[in-house]
C-alpha cells in the first residue's frame, strides 16, 4: 500500500514537472507588426470602397493584433441629420455578435457549478415542457442543444430581430404556446434566435439577476467594456450610430429598437475600441500554456467555445476576393462560427444583422490577428469585406501560424534514432522503441530502405532540428550530399514516450 501511494506521489509529481516544461507556441517573426503597418493603407482602400458600393451611412472598423487594437478606420456618420461623424468610440448596435457574450456567460455558470450543458432547457423553463417536440421519440432540448443551434427550432431571421423589445412573460408564453419546430433536436444545425434568447432567460434563472447585468458584472466591468450598453435610450446623442435602410436610392432611417428578452441573441451595442478587448480575451486563449489564468472566462473554456460542434456547411468553390480558389469547411460552436480554409485555416467569429445595422469580426486563433467592422445600414454585408482583409494581410504580411517548440522527448528521440540510422544496429536494445514496433517493422527491411536512402543522399552534413506537429509527434530533415532525407515519427503516450510509428523517405 505504502509502495502504491509513493508511486501515485512520484506520478504525480511528474506531471506536473511535465507540465511546467511545456514550451508554448510562439510567433517567430518579431516584424509581425511593421508588416501589418505597411499593409493598413491598402487595408483602409478595402474598407472604403466597399462602403461606397454598398451605401453605408456610417462605417467603423478595427485591427486585434496579439490582443492590442493596432489599426482603427471610420467613415461616414452615424447620424446623418446631424451630420455627426463616426468614430471608434461610436456605439452601433452589433446584433447577432451579442450571442457569443449570452453562450460564455453561461460557460461561465457551467464553470462556477451552477449547471450542465447537458441539462434539459425545461429544468430552468418549465414552461417548455407544453411545447411537444416534433416527433414523440425526440430527444429533451439541452442546454447545449441552445448552444449550437441544434434545438430543433426554425431558422427565425428576420422575425427573431423584431421581437428583441419582447418581454420575459411574452418569451414564457411562446414557449408554452405548443411551438412549431422544423426538426428534433440533436440531429442537425438550424440558426435560431429564439434558442440563444432561452439561454439568457436560463442565466437569469440560474443567476438569480438579469442576463444583463450577470453580463454587465462578470465580462463588461472585468474587461473594461465601459461603454458598452444594452438599451439604445442610455447613450448619449453623440455616441449612438442611427440605423437607416437603403431605399429608393436614399437613405430611410430605422426605428431603433428597445433592449428585451431577445436581447440576448443581438442586442448589445459596442464601439470598436469596447469590442476589441473582447475580442483580445478570445485572442489570448490560445495557444495552450502554463502562465496564470485569471481572465472572466478561464482559456480553456474559450477554447471550447471557439471548437466547431455543430457542422454546417462546405462550400468546394470559394473563391478569395483576389480570385483565388479555396474550399471551405464550417460550422457553429459555442455562440460562434468557425470556419476552416483550404490553406488549413481556422477562422472564428460571427455576424450581426439588424434593421439598420450589420457588423462582423473574425480572428484566427492560431495567427493572432483579428478584424472587426460595424455599418448603420440594414443587414450590411459585413463579413465577405473581412474576409478579404484578413486575406489580404495574411498573404501580404506573410504571417504564418505560431511555431510549437519541439519537447524535450521529441529532441531526445530524435537523437537516439538518428544514432542507428542507417544500419538499425542493435536497435532492439536500445529501449527507445515501443512494443509494438518490432511486430509491426522488419528490421531488414528497415536497414535495407535506411541504407540505400543513404548512399544516395551521400555523406550527411547536417541534420536539422525537429519540426514538431505537437508534443509526441514531427519530422527532421537530414542533409546530404546529394539529396536530402525526411524522418517522421510518433511516440506513445507512455511515460516516457517510446517511438511507435516511423518513416523515411527521401524529399524529392
């Protein structure tokens, strides 16, 4: 017993020595920012023209680059009456890039103990339970269901931005109401409004206040979002972008809307210096590491809003807006939509439209940049222009993804393999090598490929460091003569890790 409890200690010792060794990733071009810098004026060219084209009364955007606001644009005005001017300080309602603040308030219940997302809707709105769901064998709606646009509703634009005045007694009445529903729930994507509205209702129940002011509380005040506000009558007349409509070749203002239980699908209004502290909180989740974590919602939990639950869509045929082809994957996560190219990608965020209001922001976790834009025209095309940005400073910055640092296994193996290449001697004593690895490798047939791989690479001048695809896998290069040589291989998650699979080829 006492030798079992010592193991355990040692165990877990070691992995927390394991865990203060991780080397996070890193960006390794320390010009990222003089590259974006040159590119801002070509940036500011996009930006401008597409809201000459698509008649923006007012138009406002921002650059999020490793979590700071590098590069702000505005043009037009938010109140044409008036003739006030945009700026970056300029408060426009953002409408469907509000659900992201209601799912991480919730996330952010779920981390505190309060609930599970895998909790049925109706143990915080019982009123559901009057609503049957399409078919009798249909799964209860979860809580994570809401999360992911999964619950079954309806695909509700624009219905759902007309009733974001409503009261929590209209929303409890609906949803007793018997509701129509398109599918049951778990089985496929369908955006619905009313689905992220629920989720605010279950922050109030859950919170014991107003989703409001849980959100005021728990990710305005921390991240300094001061100015942001959820009812348009508490802004003051200099701040607050009017919303207008194109019509008839001339500007038709909307009425605003007042803040209510829809609220929380889209009625936030932001400025883009509030929201870029926003957006640096979702840019500092990644990459994995060990530093102190003390932001409203922990990383790990952003990282999960940002994963891409629910698949909906691939489109072969997409084109950049410089023409280039390239396919693209998505889907819905946590409040957000993710986005995979055919460059591998990753993009995160989400749109807003409104009567006389569309916005957009993105961010690409792995690159560390971010864009975000807000017009006062009614569904304003925001995200293809966002799109083109990002491309736009990707390719001309160059910008690459940060470099995972090799582990210290991977260098030790790296060594240890390279010692008995090309002739494998005694490789099956040398205690690097898994139990698999001799049932699955002939070690002749190991040295004959090595060995022949060798001779025509000539003698070996350099063997480069290890690229690492994570911390138990990546390949080197060894350099020769005459031609060149490429070595992959992965470990086991055994402690330490042994080699298990392995590749050489020469680099053609």
């Amino acid at each position: 017993m006492q030798k079992s409890l010592l193991f355990l200690f040692i165990a877990a010792i070691s992995g927390r020595l394991m865990a203060q060794n991780y080397q996070a990733p890193v960006f390794t071009d320390p010009d990222r920012l003089k590259k974006i810098e040159a590119l801002l004026p070509a940036v500011d060219k996009i930006y401008r023209d597409y809201a000459e084209k698509n008649h923006f009364p007012g138009f406002v955007y921002g650059v999020v680059l490793d979590g700071k606001l590098v590069h702000t644009g505005n043009l037009g005005y938010t109140d044409l009456d008036r003739k006030t001017a945009a700026t970056s300080q300029s408060l426009f309602r953002i409408a469907s890039m509000s659900k992201s603040f209601t799912t991480m308030a919730i996330l952010q219940l779920r981390d505190a103990g309060k609930l599970s997302l895998d909790d049925r809707a109706d143990k915080y709105i019982p009123e559901l339970k009057k609503s049957p769901l399409l078919t009798t064998d249909a799964p209860a709606i979860t809580i994570r269901h809401l999360l992911t646009h999964a619950a079954g509703f309806p695909e509700d634009n624009p219905w759902g931005d007309r009733q974001l005045a409503d009261t929590n007694q209209e929303l409890l009445q609906l949803a007793q109401s018997k509701m129509s529903f398109s599918n049951v729930p778990g089985i496929t994507y369908e955006y619905s409004n009313l689905g992220i509205t629920l989720l605010g209702y279950i922050i109030q129940k859950v919170a014991g206040k107003t989703y409001q002011q849980f959100i005021n509380e728990q990710i305005f005040k921390p991240l300094g979002m001061n100015n942001t506000q959820w009812e348009y009558t508490q802004i003051p007349a200099d701040k607050l972008a009017h919303g207008y409509r194109w019509y008839n070749n001339q500007w038709k203002e909307e009425a605003l809307l007042h803040d209510g239980a829809y609220g929380a699908m889209g009625g936030l209004i932001t400025s883009v210096e509030d929201f870029a502290k926003y957006m640096a909180l979702h840019q500092q989740a990644w990459p994995p590491r060990n530093d102190p974590d003390n932001t409203p919602l922990k990383r790990a939990s952003l990282r999960e809003m940002h994963f891409p639950w629910n698949i909906n869509g691939l489109n072969p045929n997409y084109k950049y807006a410089s023409g280039r082809p390239c396919a693209t994957a998505s889907a819905y996560a946590y409040g957000l939509n993710w986005m995979r190219d055919c460059d591998n990608r990753v993009y995160v965020g989400h749109s807003g439209g409104l009567p006389g209001f569309g916005s957009n922001w993105r961010f690409l976790p792995e690159y560390g940049i971010g864009v975000v834009c807000a017009a006062n025209l009614t569904y304003a095309p925001t995200a293809p222009v966002n799109l083109r940005v990002l491309d736009t400073l990707i390719v001309g910055a160059q910008l690459k993804p940060y470099q995972l640092p090799a582990s210290a296994i991977l260098k030790q193996r790296q060594k240890e393999l390279t010692s008995l290449l090309p002739d494998w001697k005694n490789a099956d004593k040398s205690g690097i090598f898994a139990e698999n690895f001799f049932a699955d490798y002939v070690v002749e047939d190991l040295r004959t490929n090595a060995t022949s791989l060798f001779q025509k690479a000539g003698k070996i001048l350099n063997v480069k460091e290890i690229v690492p695809e994570n911390q138990l896998r990546g390949e080197f290069v060894m350099e020769g003569e005459k031609a060149n040589i490429r070595v992959f291989f992965t470990l086991t998650p055994e402690n330490p890790a042994l080699i298990q699979e392995f590749r050489i080829g020469e680099i053609k």
